[in-house]
C-alpha cells in the first residue's frame, strides 16, 4: 500500500523540475473534491454574514466591537482550511498510523476538563480556557473515535485475511469508542455523546460487522438512555430540555422559551426573509446564542426560506460527495473514515436544525461549518481533509 507521503505514484509527489511540479499541482487539483470544498467554504462565509448579524448589537459579548465575532470566525475558517491542507498533506493513511498517539492525547485533553483546569461555560462544563483561549476538546473526539475505530475494523480486512471484521475485532473497536464516551459523559456533554453513538452505528454498519452488532446496541442505547433518566446522571437543565421538548408548553417563559422564539424567527422570515440585519427577532436579542446553537434562526428569519434552504442544500452536497467518496475508495479503512464523518455530519446538522424547529431536543450541538465556535470549526474542516485525503489517495482507475 502506498504511503501516505509518497506522492509519486499518484503523480504529484516530490519529483524534482518544475514541469514535474507544475504536474504534481495539476494532478492533484484534479483529484479534489471540489463541491465539497466549495460548499463547505460557502457555508462558513454564509455563517460569518449570520454571526455577523446576531452579535453586531450585542454589546454584553461583543466588546463594544460590532465586527468582534466575524473577524474571529472568519479567522476560525482559515484556520481550518490550513487545517485542511494540512491533513491532506499528511493523509489518512499517515494518520492511520498515528491513531495511538491522537487518541491517547484526546483521551487525555478531555479528563483535563474534569479537573480544576476545565471551565464551565454556558452551562456546559466542557471548555479548557487558558490565556483568553478557549478549546472544547469533546469535537476532537469525534474525529479519533472515527480514526480508531477504522483503524481496528479495518485492518485485517484491508490486509486480505478476513472478509469482514470478526466479533473479537468489534468489540475492541466498541471499547475504544467507550473510553471517551464515558468521560465525555461525566461533564455531562449530553450533545457530543449523542453525535458519538451515531458516529459508531454509522462506522459498525459501514465495517460490514454482523447486523446483529447495531441491533444490539440500539437496544443497549435505549436501556441506557432509561438508566441515565432513572439515575438523574443528566444535570436538571438537561433534563427540563427533554421535557420541554416532550410538551413545548411546558413552560414556554423558562425551558421552552428558547425553542419557542426559535420558531418564531423562522416562522417570520416568509419566502425571502426580512434581510441581513434587519430581523425583528434577531436585533431585538430574543433569541439567545443566535450566533452559536441557534445561528439557523437568523437564516430562517432574515434569509428566509430561500436563504435557509441554501444552506440545507450546500449540506446536502457535502454529504452527497462525502458518499460517493466512501463508496469509490478501494480500501475498507477509507471507507470507514468516510462513513463516520457523513453520520456526525449528518445528524449534528440534523439535530442543530431540529431543535430550532421544534421536532428534536435542544442539545447544544452546532451547525457544521456555519456557527460561531473554534473548536467545531476546526473539527469540521479536519474531517473534510481527511475526506480530500481519501478522494486524493485512490487509484486513478477509481
């Protein structure tokens, strides 16, 4: 198998002259999957125009700067392009090697948040704060459950000794996703262990492990989801969402509050919305974290319909090439990989969008690419470079 570095045989690699250059350039421009980088790029100068909007009068956070929050995101944004190239540098395959490292550091960041170095922000103790920098390390164990798991479900299979992934394989790959999961469980990050279990069903049935694997952890997630309520784990704002959720006039000036201005601004931007900055909802403060949970809100309010729906179709395209990508790489690994980024993807956008209309609970989870906040952005664009990687790296049959 070709190294990750060895870029020769793709015919982009270190050859020495500057046609050989001027080639390995153009091969390499030809093997990206350019609408999902430019519909990831849209979708986060789309989110800057949002954040933009909801924080230009929020002096309480902006610092008297109306421009505090988009220079910031779009600083984000570059450096998870920078990211991006980096990864894709590097490749999968590179990092497929690495796995042992990467996971022991994000097992290891997350239990700092458990000490007197962690940070409660929102509600959420989840945040490593240092020197006014913040860092929620939980998004980046999304990014290593999926590596490790590919990489232990896949190992024997892409060395041609098994056809699919055995019940001893399967249950290392579980542990290893356990590990971060339980810890990620006692912040309590209800939202990031909600992504983590789609993630793992997702990459279960992606491997070609026995049916009976998902089966039977769909059936231990629910009994689990039982003992976690009976056992009140969650902390009491938690809960009240889920209850808030279940009955939307719960209490619709305290825990419903927020879902319920939600749907408000959504309902209010019509077809083509009241435009950027002018929304009632959205400049009036109503709804609170517009620029982080919340940021579809400002779309649906001042963008309306068709600005909304924008964004759901730009979503759409990463996840319709992110498929494509998982079924033509050769290698069960990359297919894996593939797999578990459309699942987070997939159901974090899902969820975000939900909870702003009132068909999911509210999570905390934000919206890929296009709300305000480091450490998602990052993500996010780690995994579309671990996509371009895989895209990259197959065969020019492929």
């Amino acid at each position: 198998m070709t190294g990750a570095n060895n870029f020769s045989v793709s015919g982009y690699g270190p050859e020495r002259g500057g046609m050989s250059r001027l080639l390995a350039r153009d091969s390499l421009a030809r093997r990206l999957d350019w609408p999902i980088l430019l519909s990831a790029v849209a979708l986060s100068l789309i989110g800057s125009a949002l954040v933009y909007s909801a924080t230009r009068n929020r002096t309480e956070i902006n610092q008297g700067d109306p421009y505090f929050f988009l220079i910031r995101h779009l600083m984000n944004t570059g450096i998870g392009i920078a990211l991006m190239i980096g990864t894709i540098w590097l490749g999968h395959r590179t990092l497929r090697t690495a796995v042992p490292i990467l996971y022991g550091l994000s097992v290891f960041m997350i239990l700092l948040v458990l000490t007197p170095l962690g940070a409660t922000i929102n509600g959420q103790r989840n945040w490593l704060v240092a020197g006014g920098f913040s860092l929620q390390p939980a998004e980046f164990t999304k990014i290593t459950i999926i590596l490790g798991m590919a990489m232990l479900l896949a190992t024997r299979v892409d060395a041609g000794d098994k056809q699919y992934p055995d019940h001893r394989t399967v249950v290392q790959a579980l542990g290893l996703a356990a590990v971060p999961m339980l810890i990620v469980m006692l912040m309590p990050d209800l939202g990031t262990i909600m992504v983590a279990v789609i993630i793992v069903l997702g990459v279960l049935l992606a491997s070609g492990a026995s049916n009976r694997w998902v089966f039977g952890l769909l059936g231990a997630g629910a009994l689990g989801a039982v003992a976690i309520w009976q056992l009140k784990i969650l902390d009491e704002y938690q809960i009240n969402r889920f209850a808030a959720f279940a009955n939307p006039d719960l209490d619709p000036a305290g825990v419903g509050y927020n879902t319920n201005q939600a749907r408000i601004a959504i309902g209010s931007g019509g077809l083509f919305g009241t435009g950027l900055g002018h929304g009632s909802q959205t400049t009036g403060q109503f709804v609170p974290e517009q620029q982080t949970d919340f940021v579809f809100t400002v779309a649906g309010e001042e963008l309306g319909f068709v600005g909304a729906g924008l964004i759901l179709f730009l979503l759409g395209v990463v996840l319709w090439r992110a498929c494509r990508i998982a079924r033509e790489t050769t290698e069960l690994y990359g297919t894996i990989v593939a797999a578990g980024i459309i699942a987070w993807f997939a159901f974090q956008a899902f969820e975000n969008i939900g909870m702003t209309l009132g068909i999911m609970p509210v999570a905390g989870l934000p919206l890929p690419f296009v709300s305000y906040g480091g450490s998602s952005m990052f993500a996010v664009w780690v995994a579309v470079g671990l996509l371009q990687s895989i895209r990259v790296q197959r065969p020019m049959s492929a």
